[in-house]
C-alpha cells in the first residue's frame, strides 16, 4: 500500500510537526506566497512609473487592468464548482482509464471557460494571430517549404530581412511548422489553431497523471488529478501554443516513466523508450527552453534506478534531430541567433535585479497556493525523502516520487530564471515547468483538499476577470 505521510523520526532526532502544526504551516506558506507576490507587484509599479523598464502594464504579469465579464464566466464558474465538490471523489472512484479521459476533458472545459471570459474572437480565435503569433509566417512556407526551412535561422535576427514575427524567431521551426501543418491539412486561420492547442495542451493533466502512477503510485496519482484540472495556469495555456507544447513534453515524460517499470520486456521498454525520445526530439524543436525539461526524466531515472531506457530514447531523440539537420536547420545554431535577437529587443532593457523575483511571483500566480503549500511539505524533511528512496522496497514511491517531480519542477524553474533569458512573460512561457508543481498539491492533507481546490480556481477566475492577459 502506498502512504503519503513520512516515516516517523527515530529516536532522538526531535520530532515532526503534527497533523494540526502541519495545516498551520500550509496556511503560512500560502501567506507567505501572497506577500512575496504582493512585494514584487507594488516594487514593480514603483520601477515601471518611474522609468517604464519592465515593459508591462501590471507587473509582474504581462496584462492590463480591464475588469470584464464573458461568454466563458458561467461554463468557468460552473466547471470550478463541479470539480471542487465532486473532483476529490471521483478522482477515487473512476477506473483509471476513465480518470485519464475525465481528467483531460475537464481540463479542457476549464481552459475553454477561462478563455471565453475575454470572448470568441479575442479570448481564442484571434490569440494566435496577432502580430506577434506563428499564423503570420505560416504563408511563407506555402509555396517552398523546404527552402523556407533551410533559410530559417537567416530571418531570426531584427536587421535581417524580412525578420520572423517574435514568436517564430524566439522558437526552433518545429512550433510554426505545426501550424503550417494545421494549414496543409485545410484547418487554416486562428480558431483551428487554437483548437489544436486547447485539445493537445489539455492532455498534459493526463500525462502528468500517467508519470504519476508510475514514480508516486495509482493512490497519490488520484489525489492529484483535481488540482491538474483546476490548475490557475489554464488563464494563460488557453490559448497559447506553450499550452501545446507542455503537453508535447509531458507525454514524452509519460512515456518515458512507462519505458521505466519493472517487469516490463526489454522489447516493450525499448519501444516505449524510443517513441519517448521522437516526442522528447519534438519538444526541443517546438521551444529553446524545453532543453530543461531533461530535469524530469532524470528524477523518473533517479527513482526506477535503471539506465535501461536511456539509449533508446536518446536515439529517438536523435532521429528527430537528425531530420532537422537534414532539413536544413541545426538548433544550436538557432538558439545562438536566439539570443541575440533576444538582446536585439525589451530584453536588454528590462533589469534582471526586477524579473529574477518577478518570475518568481509569475510562476506563483501559475501553480496555485495549493501547491506552493505542498511544495513546503515536499521540501520539509528531504533527509527521510532520500533515505526512503534508497531503502524502500520494489513498487511506487508514493509521496516520495511527488517529491521527485516537484524538485525536477523547481530545478528547471531556477534554471530558466537564473539563465536571464526569461525576463517577464513568464506566465506563459513557464507552462512546460509549472505543470511538474501542481502534483505537490496531494501531499496535503485530504480534508482540506476541497478548500485548496477552491482557492485556485478562485485564483484563476479573478485574474482572468480582473485583468486582459497578454498572448
């Protein structure tokens, strides 16, 4: 049987905090958050009247103050209430088949409802073709596609000519190629497109759920998957194409965590293994950043204790890879350019002393206080965490393996702060990475779930009517 609470200290090593001092440090922590978040937003209205250097309008979002009711206010009122009073059930109750299925669908609803708030045309038909977006270029793969992709990298920089849209400079072609795609197949124009990304970025609440099983045990998979839903990040996945590309990098996760049980046939793991590589191969052509998410099968290798799967899925992502190559396009040489242009723009303005916290508070505002509540349980006792994982008998992990994904989580969120390449706009950009916080949530205690479930769509709802995001 898999158990969320820790193993009890051994004598003389002081004691644990009970179930009530527990809750009482979750209400801090979430407190805490709040400040924190509070801070960085009135330091960030100080900085932006006096010198406009952070180049948004509500720091630390990007978004503007525009209180606003929509078509999705009531289907995103209805789906919260539903989820908070009959989630936590039937998240125990459903076959684990029709949990994944269920999970997906009602993460769809939720971002379609959150998206809706703004309207049709701008909330989703219109978010991937602003000046900005990838269905601006999609016309000039149309009659040379081939050539197109070989000149690539030669339309990243601001001063070449006819320099991409910022959206398709800032990522490898494999994210602009997927709307050419949606073109070629005749599902051209901004609503196609932002169906794609709703329908592919919603499946990421079942592949997390799918990891989950695996590294933390069916148990503790359950207990997260209402918090995967009702996640305050879907204000932003809907609709942007780094909701597609979470879910892309999710399933790669999925598949590789499946690759990894014991008992598996070295034939079934490597297959699996190697379609975990083409999906991995994939996610480094969709965004630059995505190279980080690396951090995650890594936590998966690090509780199998096995280096089985690792070669085959190298070699898919190297396939993938290797097709680019030969398309003409090589991603180091890209990313190179990337950065350049990334300097070329508001990056070299914004001060990195501002967005080193500011993305900090974005990725708040993306998690929910639910799971930076279980977060702090997760990183409590890390010495029992890792003794655990040594010691521990053949089977899931359980509350030890949410720990796992959380770490990998916070790793990549560090890394991509720290690197100065994510200077605001980190609320959507950061989707890939957030997605790995929100299993944390089940480490709290299971009679304030439903509380915890309320306070993030409460999160959600209020910023998405409060404020017009941007993107």
């Amino acid at each position: 049987m898999t158990h969320l609470r820790t193993p009890a200290p051994a004598a003389g090593r002081g004691r644990r905090p009970g179930p009530r001092s527990g809750r009482r440090l979750d209400l801090v922590t979430a407190a805490a958050a709040v400040l924190f978040v509070a801070v960085v937003a009135v330091t960030g209205v100080f900085i932006q009247r006096a010198d406009d250097s952070l180049y948004v309008e509500w720091p630390p979002l990007y978004a503007d103050w525009g209180p606003h009711l929509g078509p999705g206010t009531v289907p995103a009122l209805a789906v919260a209430a539903a989820v908070v009073v009959r989630g936590p059930l039937l998240a125990r109750r459903l076959p684990w088949r029709r949990l994944l299925l269920a999970s997906w669908g009602a993460s769809l609803a939720w971002t379609l409802g959150l998206a809706l708030i703004d309207g049709w045309q701008r909330g989703v038909a219109g978010r991937l073709t602003a000046k900005h977006e990838y269905l601006l270029a999609v016309h000039r793969f149309a009659d040379a596609p081939g050539a197109t992709l070989r000149d690539f990298t030669g339309h990243i920089l601001l001063d070449s000519p006819d320099h991409w849209p910022a959206h398709v400079a800032g990522h490898p072609p494999g994210a602009v190629l997927t709307f050419v795609g949606l073109d070629h197949l005749g599902l051209g124009g901004g609503a196609w497109a932002a169906l794609w990304c709703l329908l592919t970025g919603a499946s990421a609440a079942a592949a997390v759920l799918v990891t989950l099983r695996v590294v933390a045990g069916e148990r503790v998979a359950r207990r997260a998957a209402p918090f995967l839903v009702l996640a305050p990040s879907a204000v932003w996945a809907g609709v942007s194409a780094d909701g597609y590309f979470a879910a892309v990098a999710a399933w790669s996760v999925a598949l590789f965590a499946l690759a990894c049980r014991p008992g598996l046939s070295r034939r079934r793991s490597a297959a699996t293994a190697l379609a975990a590589g083409l999906l991995l191969g994939a996610t480094l052509h969709l965004s630059y950043g995505l190279v980080l998410i690396a951090a995650v099968p890594a936590a998966v290798l690090l509780y199998a204790r096995t280096l089985r799967p690792l070669l085959p899925a190298a070699a898919g992502a190297a396939l993938v890879t290797g097709g680019f190559v030969a398309a003409g396009f090589w991603w180091w040489e890209g990313y190179q350019l990337l950065v350049e242009r990334y300097y070329q723009g508001v990056a070299r303005i914004r001060p990195y002393g501002y967005w080193v916290w500011g993305n900090l508070a974005n990725a708040v505002f993306l998690a929910g206080l639910a799971a930076v509540a279980g977060l702090r349980r997760a990183l409590a006792a890390p010495a029992g965490t890792w003794r655990a994982l040594r010691t521990r008998p053949a089977g899931p992990a359980g509350a030890y393996g949410v720990v796992l994904l959380a770490v990998a989580g916070l790793c990549m969120i560090a890394a991509a702060d720290l690197s100065g390449m994510s200077k605001a706009e980190t609320e959507r950009i950061w989707l890939p990475f957030a997605v790995w916080l929100l299993p944390a949530a089940a480490l709290l205690p299971a009679r304030d779930h439903r509380r915890w479930l309320a306070v993030q769509a409460a999160t959600a709802i209020a910023v998405n009517h409060a404020l017009l995001t941007g993107w």
